[in-house]
C-alpha cells in the first residue's frame, strides 16, 4: 500500500477511486483532471438520465443510480483507506478533511429521489470498502492515482487501460 503523503496525493486518490469505481460499474469516465496547484479537480462521468419524481423506476432506473451512487461513494472510501490504512464502518466518519461532504451529499440527494425501494447507503458504503480494499480495487485506483498524479489528465479510455491491466496483474 502506498500512503499518500500530502494533500495532493489523498486528492488524486480520491479521484482515482471514484474513476475506477465508476469505471468497474460500467459507468463511462470521459476524463479525470487534476492540477493542485489551481485547485482544479474533476471526474467527468457519463450518468445516465433518471426518472423525474413523477415517473416510475425501472429496475434498470436502481441498478444505475446505485452504480452512480457506488462511484460516488468510492472516493471518499479511496481516500480514507490510503489515509488510514482502511475504511471505517461508518459513511461519514469524516477522519480526512478532504472526505468531500458534497459527494457524500449528492449520493444522499440521489438516493433520496428514489422511491422507497431504493439502496440502503449503509450497505453501499459496505460494497464500495470492500471494492477498495480489495487486492484489484486497490492495485488499480493507486495506478490510476499515481497516473493522474504525473499527468494531471487522463482520458477515460487511459483510467480503463490502466485500471484493467492493473486489476489483470492481481488477478
């Protein structure tokens, strides 16, 4: 494991784990960019369109808004276990300033315009650690990372390329 040593590093972590993860959920990551020194960060990701309150769900409808939601979730996760050494149980434990209370936020938001058969956030936030600490999860976000981290750009087809061949050597 590497352990991210500045502000920048548990950043570009971040962003890695919501790239791969949206990648792995089949999800399509356009690009990822990142330039501390303008604090310019972004993960530009393909979601797809969601019924409006008014119309019904779809099974379809659960499964992408719970990959979206997985994606979402991925990078605080990411950021906590490179941080800490792992991830705690709790959603929000908030042990890194950088844990973004806006993706955490956006997930509830997500999660809330679902009917009441929607995704429980705990048991997501369950399968995003289990992602990230897996022995692929884990070799493929701190590839992408430490792309990002020399290039400050990736294509999303460069985080895939990266992100397969690093879980391919793990496997």
């Amino acid at each position: 494991m590497t352990e991210p040593s500045s502000e920048a590093e548990r950043a570009a972590f971040f962003i890695a784990g919501q790239a791969v993860n949206a990648w792995h959920e089949g999800l399509t990551v356009e690009r990822i960019s990142f330039f501390p020194e303008s604090d310019e960060v972004w993960v530009d990701v393909n979601e797809p369109a969601f019924p409006s309150a008014d119309e019904p769900w779809r099974a379809g409808d659960y499964r992408n808004a719970k990959s979206v939601i997985r994606a979402l979730l991925a990078g605080p996760a990411a950021q906590e276990y490179y941080s800490f050494g792992g991830c705690s149980d709790d959603l929000a434990s908030g042990r890194d300033a950088f844990t973004a209370d806006r993706v955490v936020w956006r997930a509830l938001d997500l999660a809330g315009q679902m009917p009441a058969r929607g995704p429980v956030l705990p048991q997501l936030w369950r399968e995003v650690r289990n992602f990230v600490e897996s022995e692929e999860g884990r070799a493929a976000i701190c590839v992408v990372a430490q792309m990002l981290l020399e290039y400050g750009e990736l294509t999303g087809s460069e985080v895939s390329d990266f992100a397969r061949h690093a879980m391919r050597r793990t496997g």
